[in-house]
C-alpha cells in the first residue's frame, strides 16, 4: 500500500511549529518581565513622590531633597530603559509570531496535500473492491449460466 511521501516533511514542520511556539513563549515571559519591571519602578517612583509629600509639609532637609530628587530622577531614567526593553521586545515578539504563523502555514499546506493522498487512496481503494465485486458477480452469473445450461 502506497504511503505519504511527505510524511517526513509533515513530521518535521510539526516540530518546528512546537519549537516556534516555545519560542514564542519565551520571548512573551521576557517581555512580561520587562512590563512587571517597569510596574515595580513606577510604584517606586509613586511612594517617593508620596513620601516627598510628605516631607514637604513637615521639617525637611536640603539633603533629603536632593536625596529623593536624584532617586527620583533615577527611577524615571530607569522607567525610560524599561520602556524602550518593551518595545524592542515587542518587536521580538511580533516577529516570532510571524515565524509561528508562518510556520502554521507551511503545515497546513502538507496536511492538505497529505487530506488530499488519504482520500485519493480511498477512492482508488474503493474503485478496486468495487471491481473485485463486479468480477466475482460476473463469476457467480457466468457460473449460474454453465449450470443451467447442463441440466436442460
């Protein structure tokens, strides 16, 4: 019996659609890490300008000023590194996506043409029994016919 000659093919963009889904996965969890990064920065930068408040409308220092400016201003360059980690990662993101849909594509394209060979086989098995049936009829008519012809 004939097999899918692009079974090996399939399998194998199969495992490379599952390598690209991982890998997809992956940059996903770095770009998570980058956005839970920048959250904790900004709660930070929230609190100190809290505290600054605070210190404001009580006694306070020069000293404690520039103290919570500079981290303030620390904190703000470091929202801004987060930001443009997230959007390059994005950028890494989407073009793993592409990959994976990419890939998706091309293993679709096989399972058709594998749907297509299954059912091609189908017909060309179905076509044999029923030629199978029509020779065996035609034997038991021709033998029915040799039959009656000797009793008479």
């Amino acid at each position: 019996m004939k097999s899918f000659r692009f079974e090996q093919i399939l399998r194998i963009k199969k495992q490379l659609e599952e390598i690209r889904k991982s890998e997809l996965a992956k940059q996903n969890q770095i770009l998570n890490g980058y956005i839970e990064k920048k959250l904790e920065f900004e709660s930070k930068l929230s609190e100190t300008k809290n505290q600054l408040k605070f210190i404001y409308n009580g006694v306070f220092s020069p000293d404690e000023a520039r103290y919570y400016s500079r981290f303030m201003g620390s904190l703000r360059k470091k929202i801004d590194i987060q930001n443009q980690l997230i959007y390059y990662q994005q950028m890494k993101v989407e073009e793993k996506r592409k990959e994976l849909v990419d890939s998706m594509i091309e293993k679709k394209k096989y399972e058709r043409l594998k749907e297509k060979f299954m059912i091609g086989l189908a017909n060309e098995l179905k076509h044999m029994e029923n030629k199978e049936l029509d020779r065996i009829i035609s034997y038991k008519i021709y033998k029915n016919l040799g039959d009656d012809g000797v009793r008479k």
